[in-house]
C-alpha cells in the first residue's frame, strides 16, 4: 500500500465535466497513473448538495459554477482555482407546450436553471433584459432553480406549457430535443460571447 492521498474530486454529470470521467475512466484501465495522488471522483445530483460537502470538507475540490466559487471565496473558505472548465456551452431549450417563438412568448412563464449562483442566471437576467423583460416574482417571467438532470422531466409533464424552457449545460438540452418535447432558442455564446461557466 502506497502513503498516495486519495484526492476527492466533486461533480455533477453534465458535459462542462467530462475532462473528469474520462481520466477516471483511463485510471481504472491503467492508462493514466498519478504520481502523488489517486483520484476519486465524486457524483452529485444538484448544486446545492455540492456546494455543502465543498464547505464540509467531504470533497478536496470540485467542479461547480463560477459564481458558486466566488461565494465561497467571499465567505472566505481557502480555496484555489485550478482549472477553468469550459467557456460557452450552454443553451435555451424552449417547451413545445409552451408555444414560445420568439423572446416575447417567454411572458408570463418560468424559466428554469440550475441554481441561483450561476452562469445561467446571468445569462437569463442579461437576455431578458436586453429585450426590455423583468425577471422575478410577479414580473415578466419567473425564474425556477432545478437540477439539471430533472429539468427534462419538468418539461416532460408540463403538458400546459407554464414552462417556458430551460437554460442548462448538456446533454440536457439535447435530450429534450431528441424526445420532441422542445426546441433550441438560443445558445449561450450568443447572449454573453467566451463567458465562463464552471471552474
């Protein structure tokens, strides 16, 4: 038995996080060895879940939101960035119930994200806005925080179109498109061009 640390590496299985399954994958097949260190990836299904074992310790590191990463270091946690996971990447699924052609059609719906402190809710505040919508309870539109795995299933029994879409990181998008159950309105490139999204 070697004195290696076991390094505990949190995540939530979108697309923005592959870099770290496929090295998983490629130490378990002895095609990649680490020197100072074995690696342990650890799966979450939501944000929050995340951002807690983070603060608690449980994890070593992890990939998470931007702006999740900035609230921890506000809250003075000692943490370091090591890795800028992807810039771009995300996009707008609108609800084929909901009936949404154009930015407009988004009035009086919800909209979901995957968490408040994201790269998704800046993008959503900075397009709504620029299309002169207001964001919050009782304005234009709602915004709803989901896990990025449920949001399918959101959009799946939402058969009275309450939803307007979604903006998530893949597969998601692509999923809901594939069912039939939505469509691309916009991809996230184009409403904040190179923007960050994890860390």
């Amino acid at each position: 038995m070697d004195n290696k640390p076991i390094i505990r590496i949190g995540y939530i299985n979108i697309a923005d996080h592959l870099i770290l399954g496929v090295t998983e994958r490629k130490v378990l097949k002895n095609e990649e060895v680490f020197k100072y260190l074995h690696l342990k990836t650890v799966p979450f299904i939501d944000w929050q879940t995340l951002s807690l074992a983070f603060s608690r310790d449980e994890i070593n590191a992890a990939f998470m939101l931007a702006p999740l990463a900035m609230d921890h270091f506000r809250k003075g946690e000692d943490l370091r960035l090591v890795l800028l996971g992807h810039r771009n990447g995300s996009v707008l699924i609108t609800n084929k119930s909901a009936n949404i052609k154009t930015i407009q059609d988004l009035k009086g719906k919800d909209i979901l994200i995957p968490f408040h402190l994201s790269t998704h809710n800046i993008l959503l505040h900075k397009l709504l806005k620029d299309h002169n919508l207001e964001i919050g309870i009782g304005k234009d539109v709602e915004v709803q925080t989901v896990a990025p795995s449920k949001m399918p299933t959101h959009v799946e029994i939402d058969t009275q179109g309450s939803i307007g879409g979604f903006l998530v990181a893949e597969p998601f998008g692509s999923n809901v498109i594939k069912a039939g159950l939505g469509d691309e309105f916009e991809l996230s490139k184009n409403i904040w061009p190179g923007h960050p999204c994890c860390v």
